[in-house]
C-alpha cells in the first residue's frame, strides 16, 4: 500500500508544534497576568510603606526591638506577623493599620456618580493571613483619614499576642462580634464578647483579644486615631 507523502506528515507536526508552541505562550501571559494582578502579601506591603517612608530595615528593628533579620523575614513572607506586631510595625512606619492590608488604602477612592458616595463591592478588599490564622480584611471603601475600619476573624485557640502578654498601641478602639465567641483580657478583668456584643476601650490600655471557643470569631473594628 503507497504510503503518505513524508512531507506531508512533517506540515502536519510543524503545525502541531506551532499550536502547542502559542498555547504556551497563551498559557504564560495569562499567568502572568494574573500574578500582577494579585494582591501583594502582607510583608510586601510593609517593605514597600518603610521603603516609601525612607526607613530602613536596621531602623525600624530597633524601634520594634527585634533583629533586622527579623524583619527581612516578615518582608519576605518567611515568617507572618502576629496582630499585636503588626499594630506596632504600622505605628512604627506612621499610617494606618489598613495600610498593610491593601493598596487601595492609600489611595482616595473616586466618588461614583453625582450623589459623591464611594463604593466597594464584596469581594473587591483582600484578606491578610496573619500568625496564628488571624485574618483582617479592609471594610473601608478607599482612604479614610484618621479612622481604620475592618473585618477580623479569629479562628479557634488564635491570639492576637503571645500566650500571655498584654499588648497597648495607639487610638481608640470600637468593637463589635459578628458571630462566634471572642475574649479580651484587661489586667484586671476578663471580658467574653458574643454575637451582638460591642465593647469599646482606648487602645492605651493594655489588653490581649483570642478567642477561647470552638467556632471562628468574627467581629467589626473601628479604630479612631487621634
């Protein structure tokens, strides 16, 4: 039986490799696509606010009290800050504690038809993973001088600091559980918040928020800076 003409089979692999070759490529600058696209992680945007700030790395450890090494590997995302870290590292560089979470923090949001009122729509504000599981997510649409608004959850047996320790930074904290069961401990006293629950207390006061139960606690936060 005559076989196919060898060129023929040779145009037809060449066409293959040529697909395939621009599904690749396809393939690529989607990807890449998609990666800039994607939220930066917590400790890129802390490396990029100290950097804006003209602060370096051996700077800002010694106002955290902590090694430069230490913080190259929250910059990194080596190692995720805890609450209370985070609290301090925002003090530290001067803005807000949304600043960390979200890019769209810095910028004033573009009021959105004649009435002046900015929007931001469900899904459109990441969340930040930090240690121990603690999300916190931007509920504020665009910048809001002087005030952070946000989400945080507390997954079961997280804490905001350490074991033990009590933690104070800066402003006024207005706090209200959404579901779940969340605990603050004062030096003096011990408060156990539940769904409905609001609380309210300077941030001076030494205090420690972890959630005790067996269920994710959700709460919305209001922290009012001088």
């Amino acid at each position: 039986m005559p076989q196919p003409p060898a060129a023929e089979t040779v145009a037809v692999d060449s066409d293959t490799r040529a697909n395939a070759a621009r599904a690749t490529e396809a393939a690529a600058e989607a990807d890449a696509g998609a990666t800039s696209d994607a939220p930066a992680s917590v400790g890129t945007r802390i490396r990029d606010l100290r950097q804006a700030r003209g602060i370096s790395a051996r700077a800002l450890a010694k106002t955290l009290g902590i090694s430069p090494s230490a913080v190259s590997q929250i910059e990194r995302g080596v190692m995720q800050p805890s609450v209370s870290r985070l609290i301090a590292i925002t003090d530290a560089l001067g803005v807000p504690l949304v600043a960390a979470f979200d890019p769209a923090s810095d910028r004033p949001a573009e009021p959105v038809g004649p009435s002046g009122f900015t929007l931001q729509r469900a899904g459109q504000s990441p969340d930040i993973v930090l240690d121990s599981g603690v999300s916190f997510r931007r509920l504020t649409p665009g910048s809001s001088p002087g005030v952070d608004y946000f989400e945080s959850i507390y997954p079961p047996g997280a804490s905001a600091h350490g074991a033990d320790g009590l933690f104070h930074h800066e402003g006024y904290e207005v706090g209200t559980v959404v579901a779940g069961e969340l605990t603050i401990d004062f030096e003096a006293e011990r408060v156990i918040l539940r769904a409905g629950d609001a609380i309210s207390y300077p941030c001076s006061v030494p205090h420690r928020l972890h959630n005790t139960g067996d269920a994710d606690a959700v709460a919305h936060w209001l922290i009012v800076h001088a």
